[in-house]
C-alpha cells in the first residue's frame, strides 16, 4: 500500500468519523409528542451507510480552500450532514409501497417496515425539510450559501433527483437504451452527487471554470457509482451489498450489466472513472483529493468486481 | 361598506392576482421526461384556495416596510409563491391513503386519485424541494433572507408541521383535551402561518420586538382559523367547503365545537380573533393593514357561521 493510499484512507475515516458525530446534533428533538417521528428520523439517518456526499463535499471544500485555513472541515459539517439528510429521506420515500416497495434497506427493515407508512412519509418529509434548516445554519459567508443551498434545492428536487425518481418509476418493466438509463441515472443518483460537490467547492470560493470541474467530476463519478452499483447487483453476495443479491435481473431492471454485459459494464465504469479524474486537470493540485477520494471509492471497488 | 373595508377588499384582490400569476412562472419545467410529474404539481398548486399564507407573507412585508418604497411586493413573490408551494405540498401528504386517505381537495379529486400514488408523493417532494429554490431566488438582502427562510424550514419541518401532521395521525380516534387539541393545531396548522407572516416582516427589516408582535398575531390568527374550520364543517353546505360536510363528525374526531359547543366555538374564535388584533398594539400604525385582513378572513368567516 503507497504512502498516498494510506492518506486517502485516514483522510476518509476522520471525515467520516466528523459526519458520523455531526449527525446525531444535526437531528435536534422534534415537538413534544413527535417522538415517533425523531426516532424514524433517526433510525434511517444513523443506519451507516458510505456517507459519500458528505464526505464528497468536505473533499471539494477542502480541496479548494487549499491553503486558505479560515475554512476548517468543522464548520461545514452543518451543511454535509443537510445533505446527507437529503440523501436518505430519498431511500425512505422510495422504498414505499407505492414506489419501490422494498422491505430491506442496508441489511435492516426499511422504515415503513420498522415503523410505519405514514410515519416513513413523514420521517422523509421531516428530513428534508430540516436539511434546509440545518444547511442554513452553516457559518459561512451568505453570498456562498445562498447559491450553494440553491444548487442543492435544484439538484434534488426538480431538476435532478425527484425527476430522475419519476422517470424511473415510469420506465419500470420497460425496456431502456443506454441513453435512456444514463439519463435517468444522471437525474437519480448524479445530481446530487454533482451538487454535493459543487456546493462543497462554491462554499470555499470556487469561481465559474473550477465549478465546472467540479461538476463534471461528479457527474462521471455517478456515473462510475452507478455502473459499479450495477455490476455488484450480480457478483456481490447478499451481506456485502446488504439487500438481496440479483433483485435487479429479479425485477427485469434494465441495468449497465444487461446492457452492456458485465465486461463490457466493467470497462464503462473504468470509463467513467477515467474521465472523472480528467475532469479534475484544470484545477492542477487542488484536484489531487478528489482523485484519491475516487480511486479509493470507485477503483478499488472496480478491482473487487473482478 | 365602509372605506377601509373596501380597500383591504381591492388589497386582497389585487395581491392574490399577484400571486396567481406568479406561482405557474415559479413552477418551473422539470427535467425532461418527467412531465407526469410537473402536471401533478401543477394540479395541486393551481388548484385555487385562499391563498391565505403568501396574502398574510405580503401583508406583514408591506405592513413592516411602511414607507419605504424600496420594498415591494412584486420583488417578494417568488417568497410567497415558496409558502404557498410548502402548504401545497402539505396537503398532498396529507390527502396520500396511509394518512388521511381523502379523494377528494377542494371539490377535485385529490392528487393520488388524479394521478397515482407515487406520483403525489413524489409532487409533493418535489415542491417542498422546490419552494427553497424558489425563496431563494428572491431578490433580498441575504442577512434578511437567510433567518426568514430558515424560519420557514423550522417552522414547516421538525418544530412546527411535520410534527403536527405525526401527532395528529396518532391521536386519530382517541378523544381529545382541549389543550392537546390546541397544541397539535399550533403545530400542524398554526407554524407555517407563522412563518408566513414573521418572515414578511423579517424581509422588511423588522426588529425582535417586530417579529415577536407578528408572531404572537399569526398564532392566534391560526388558532382562529382553525376553530372556524371545525365550525364550518357543521355549517357550512358541501359546496361552499369543497369537502363533504361533517366530515369530521363521521370520522369520529375531536373539534372544537365536539369539545365547546357550537357557540362556545364561535366564542372562542371571537376571542383568539381579538387576540390577534390585540398582538398588533406594539406596531401601531403598522399593525392597521394586518387588523383589516384578519377582519376580512376571519371576522366575515365568523359572521357567516350564524
């Protein structure tokens, strides 16, 4: 193991070790006799998890920042775990009933299982409304968390995640092409990764040309997430991936793998990931974490698929 | 008809046409291929209704900025058209068969009998998501709009509706004290009113004491409001209302008038009314315009109520 691999990994366990603290404080109590609601909250939220955007955007704020020490990781733990929040109110409200209807979420009950439909609803409801407060609770400079906190109401909401959502509920059962999966994808999963990103780089002063870096980079990194997601789906087994192994082929999913077989699926994620790290070229040695960050994240992920 | 009654008549009109004609511009395209989706948003939101809380969001702005012309309502819109898309995306919810399970809202069939399940959960995901980028596009200082829409997070999210909304799917079918009744109106109903109206005045530049004022007004306007409600369900003729009547009395829930009476609710909605014009006393003339609305919503709804 390289010197650098050995910094990425440190670098990812004490963030994530940040987000995993910062969460709990993040999720205050809820009105007396709302008590159902926090602990639905809580349960989905403190399931674990790769803490991926939040970890993605401290990697993108701090890559920026470089040098500049005002901005400290510490500060903008707020705004990661909003995301975060963002993130798995999605997981509740798509494993409903009426969406996906899927009764296992990391290895455990998902949340209209462990509690109930109403309840879930309203947990995802909860979780994404609180993101905004808790985002604007950051103590950064307002004319950077306002477009930042805008990007993310974008990304996740019509222009990107609850339209991919919509797209993909639609689609279900029939068949798709490459294009159209990668479109559904890019507005599902991409977006907010992108957002994640950009936000992180925009908080710590990115101008114009380095947040266009930053979202190409994460647009070709959902990419990479999404295929390598795909190909797991077959040759993971069911305790790595933490829900049933094959639900995809079960389910007639068009995916990367039935597209593209798992050869060819393998070499669109290294693909992607290649065009990731290119992506980062114009931002010279700010670029060079987030490059890391992919490799640990995507590559060896990638190697495992073998 | 007196002068004044005329003029916050002529007011009320004018601003909900305002309002109206802004909430299609900030409904947005959405991505494509997901216009299933715009349509069920688009559904709810023009579905008509009061308006209630972008008309109240204006009133307080107008009312705090009083003579500073820099301030106007034009300018505030897309604020108001985010309130607006909050209630709507509540009622969406509400409506959805693991809550409420209401067909019909306002005289149509609700949002999952026009479309389908997913879809209005996911309507409703979208223009909550929505409503922040669209408060955030307003054109205001950001040391104003930050705490206002904040406010709104708190208020609509984990301390005020969501809540609300949990504790009152808990409480179905088991009676009521008229204190917890109290509280779970204050949560579901009465926190958004509030933050309609606290960040009107917030935006204008008002001051702690300002603010306490407006919130002290809007709770008791909500408090008001709601008793009314309870007194129109038992009322009020199945057209006028939208929703069939006694529709409360069938379902077995606890009303103000199942706890005081029929007259002893008009009593107390006469009351909590002079509760919110006394809550203007510290914003003399400032106070004037909001006075008339809530004589306007309130004073003639309970009038009607004999």
């Amino acid at each position: 193991m390289s010197a650098s691999t050995l910094d990425i990994k440190n670098y990812m366990e004490e963030r994530r070790a940040l987000i995993e603290s910062a969460l709990p404080q993040a999720l205050q109590p809820v009105c007396r006799g709302a008590e159902q609601l926090f602990a639905a909250m809580e349960y989905s939220l403190m399931a674990g998890g790769k803490r991926l955007r939040p970890l993605l955007f401290l990697a993108a704020l701090e890559s920026i920042a470089a040098q500049d020490e005002s901005i400290r990781a510490e500060d903008y733990l707020p705004f990661a775990c909003g995301i975060e929040m963002i993130h798995t109110y999605s997981l509740i409200h798509d494993d409903l009933p009426a969406m996906d209807d899927d009764d296992l979420r990391r290895g455990r009950p998902s949340c209209h299982k462990a509690f109930d439909e109403a309840t879930a609803i309203l947990a995802g409801d909860g979780l994404l409304t609180h993101s905004f407060a808790v985002m604007l609770s950051t103590p950064a400079a307002a004319e950077r968390l306002l477009p930042a906190i805008r990007l993310v109401a974008e990304k996740a909401g019509i222009y990107g995640m609850v339209s991919g959502q919509v797209i993909d509920v639609a689609a279900e059962g029939q068949p798709l092409t490459l294009q159209q999966l990668q479109y559904i994808h890019s507005c599902k999963t991409g977006a907010l990764l992108q957002a994640a990103v950009v936000a992180g780089g925009w908080l710590a002063g990115a101008d114009a040309a380095m947040r266009d870096a930053l979202m190409s980079y994460a647009g070709s990194f959902g990419l990479a997430f999404q295929i390598i997601d795909d190909i797991l789906d077959i040759v993971a087994d069911e305790q790595t991936l933490g829900k049933p192994i094959g639900s995809d082929a079960a389910n007639n999913k068009t995916t990367y793998v039935t597209l593209l077989g798992l050869d060819g699926a393998r070499a669109a994620a290294a693909a992607a990931l290649a065009d990731a790290q290119a992506a980062l070229q114009p931002l010279g040695t700010r670029g060079e974490l987030l490059a890391a960050l992919a490799d640990a994240c995507l590559g060896a992920q990638l190697a495992a698929c073998r």
